[in-house]
C-alpha cells in the first residue's frame, strides 16, 4: 500500500493478493456468477433486520439456502458484507428469486452506477468513497436490490457504512420504520452520497496546502502529488456523473416499489450530487492551475539561471581575450617586461568587469 506521499488513493488491500478482472468472464454466458475485483473480507456475511413501525430486530443469517421471507407485514434488510464467495449470493438469489442477471451486475465492482429494474425488483449500484483514519480515499461498489417488502444491500468490505442508519432504526420516532423499505433505500444511498462530502473537502485541503507549498518552493514531489490529487479528482467524477444518471432515472421512471411520496427525497439526492460536482470541476481547474504553475516557476527558474550563466560568460569573454593575448609566446609584446604591466593589466580587467556589471545593473538585466 502507497503512503500518501506517492499516491493519496489507497483502495483495501486484497487478501488473496489479486484482482479479478472481467476478462475472466470472457466467453461465458450472461448470467454467470463470478466474482470481479478485489477480495475485501475474510468471509460473506448476512445480516437482516425486522423492521415495523413498532420495533427493529436484527439477527445474522447462517443458513442462506433455507431462507425465505415470511408473507407478512414485516417490512426486511438484508445487509451483506463481501462478495468473493458467490454460492453465498446465489443461494440468497435463489431464495428471493432474483434473476440470475442482476446478481451477475453485483458481483462485478468494475461496473460503472447504473439503475435498473427485473423481474419485478429494482437494482441500483453505486461507488462508495471514504476516509480512512489516515486521511487516505477508499472506494468499493455498493448496490442495492428493493424488493416487495425486502431491501438488500451488497458491499465489498466490511466496513460499518450504513451505521447511522442503523442508529436511526433504534429510534421509535425514526422515519425508516414508518416509511418501510422504498425510504430506507434513499436512506442507504444519502449516506453514500454524504460521504462524498468528507472526501471532497479532504482534496480542497490537500490542494490547499499543495498551492502554498508550491509557491513557497515548487519540487517534483510536489509536482507527483499534484499528479495523484487529480487523478483521484478524476476518479470522483467518473463515479459520480453515471451515478446522477442513475438517479434521475429512478425520478423519471417512477418504478411501482417506491411510492411516490418518496420519490421527491432522491431529488435531495441529485441536488448533493450537483453540488459534489461543482466542487470536484472547481478542484479540478485548481489542480490544473497549480501544475501550469508549477511547469511555469520551473521554466522560470531555468531561465534565470541561464541569464545569470550568459552574464558571467559575457564577462569573461573580454577578460579572456586580454588573457589570451597576454599568454601567446611572443617576445615583442608592449609592456611584457614592464615591471608594473601586471597589475596594470588586471586593473584594466577588473575595471572592464565592473563597467560591464554596472551596464547589466543599468539595464536591469541583474
């Protein structure tokens, strides 16, 4: 793992020390499970809560095969935790009857954001982006599946994302267990999202310093961390404008497993996206500017060092040639043998040397 010297994107290292890339998947049919990316977690985890307007319980689900979900009032989220271990998420596919072709979209975490609706579930994948206790960016796919009266939510690592929202489930007066599964969801993905915000403000710092340091004494180091910033910068955007998309198609297409009084929440959704997106193009143009800086103050400095190098041989070219004449093997030459010819001679030299130092002076060249 690269400090933040080097690179200030460090994703989870991968316990099997690969990554699987899609082009394992090459010549299979669609449909097919198979793990793409990184290994997060030591194991697959289940975990559903029970939720009515009454009480929230949550329980850790061991034997997936033998799931199933009651019909009843009960509104359900099943939160799972990795994804490498793929007959974990087929037999929870099988169980909740979901097409094998949605699974397929979670289990790859190369997919760019995307909104979707499958027989009779709607599937909705985002990127994840946060802060690690070393002020490093961490990124994973989330993605979701809302069913009728079940949400289930995939992630990559084990990390306690959706915290709040759990925190907000104990509450009796909390909105997520009178509102039910389609208001969890905005719930889940507003986290996600808000978490963009601790990111982005993390760069505007980074970027921040960077620009006084430049400034004050511009190096390569900083020149490559520059570099790193936008790539990041870059990375951010790529993930968020399919995710805007995303969003507003949901809002468009008004699919029936959200009610509609719900619908106008993920407007507050694309509003932050908005925002995030302002930031990150304004962040963008800063780093942009601060390399052109950079390149420039190099450029700069090059050229006075090369002036001053001009000045100090144009100097010595007159001294040289009165050096030169003076040293050719000539018996005849006037005041060779003058006893005060020497230090005549380097007081015409230093003379010339000071006339031509106060002419550059005059002409502001030094």
């Amino acid at each position: 793992m690269k400090s933040r010297k080097k690179d200030s994107r460090t994703l989870k290292t991968d316990l099997s020390g690969k990554r699987k890339r899609v082009s394992g998947k090459t010549g299979m049919p669609p449909g097919s499970l198979i793990h793409i990316g990184k290994i997060m977690t030591d194991s697959v985890t289940v975990q559903m809560t029970e939720f009515t307007a009454d009480s929230a319980v949550s329980k850790k689900i061991d034997d997936i095969a033998a799931f199933s979900i009651p019909d009843d009032h009960a509104s359900r989220w099943l939160e799972v935790k990795g994804l490498h271990e793929t007959e974990v998420i087929e037999s929870l596919g099988r169980s909740l009857k979901i097409s094998p072709l949605v699974l397929e979209d979670v289990l790859n975490t190369e997919h760019r954001p995307k909104f979707d609706t499958h027989d009779g579930v709607l599937f909705l994948t985002l990127k994840a982006f946060s802060l690690s206790d070393r002020k490093e960016i961490q990124s994973e796919q989330a993605s979701f599946i809302l069913g009728k009266g079940f949400l289930i939510s995939f992630q990559e690592s084990a990390h306690n994302w959706f915290d709040p929202v759990k925190a907000s489930m104990t509450n009796p007066a909390g909105k997520i267990r009178l509102r039910g599964v389609d208001y969890l969801l905005y719930s889940l993905v507003d986290v996600i999202i808000d978490r963009y915000y601790a990111v982005i403000e993390e760069i505007g710092d980074q970027l921040e310093e960077l620009e006084d340091r430049i400034f004050e004494n511009p190096d390569k180091e900083l020149f490559e961390k520059n570099r790193m910033i936008k790539k990041d910068i870059i990375t951010l955007r790529k993930s968020l404008v399919p995710a805007l998309e995303a969003i507003n198609r949901l809002k468009r297409d008004e699919p029936d497993l959200i009610d509609k009084e719900e619908l106008r929440f993920f407007s507050d959704i694309t509003d932050h996206i908005i925002q995030i997106l302002d930031y990150i193009d304004t962040y963008r143009e800063l780093s942009t500017e601060l390399k052109e800086y950079y390149l420039s103050n190099i450029s700069l400095r090059m050229n006075q060092v090369m002036k001053l190098l001009a000045i100090i041989t144009t100097i010595f070219i007159p001294l040289s040639f009165i050096a030169g004449i003076y040293g050719m093997n000539f018996t005849n030459i006037p005041a060779l043998t003058w006893k005060y010819g020497y230090f005549t001679v380097l007081a015409v030299m230093f003379i010339i040397m000071a006339g031509m130092l106060i002419y550059f002076r005059n002409k502001k060249w030094i």
